[in-house]
C-alpha cells in the first residue's frame, strides 16, 4: 500500500487499468479451465480496490 500512495494520480490511473486487463484475462482463463492459480484472481481484486481507494481518497482531499 505504501508503494501505491507514492504514486501520483496519472500513475494509478494506468495501474488500475493494468490491473482489469489482468483481471479480465484471468477470468476468461477460469472460464476456459486454463487458470491454474485461482486465488490469484482474488489477489488481483483486492489490489483493484487499494488502487480504487486511494483514488477516491485523493478526490476527496481536493
């Protein structure tokens, strides 16, 4: 969590959207039964939602 509130704004926007790609593709390779690590989905949702969060905080702040 410390390394994503160093980042500024632009940073976390390209972050998370790094981050619903990964998840999208891991959800199409558990759709296909090619998803070996499925916890590893989970762990790529709960990184989407730090990186939602402190987005929100910030405009919050403004």
């Amino acid at each position: 969590m410390t390394e994503l509130r160093a980042k500024s704004g632009a940073e976390l926007d390209q972050e998370l959207s790094a981050l619903l790609r990964a998840q999208f593709s891991m959800r199409m390779q558990k759709a296909t039964q090619q998803l070996t690590n499925t916890s590893a989905l989970r762990n790529v949702g709960r990184d989407i939602a730090r990186v939602r969060t402190l987005i929100t905080e910030r405009a919050g702040q403004k």
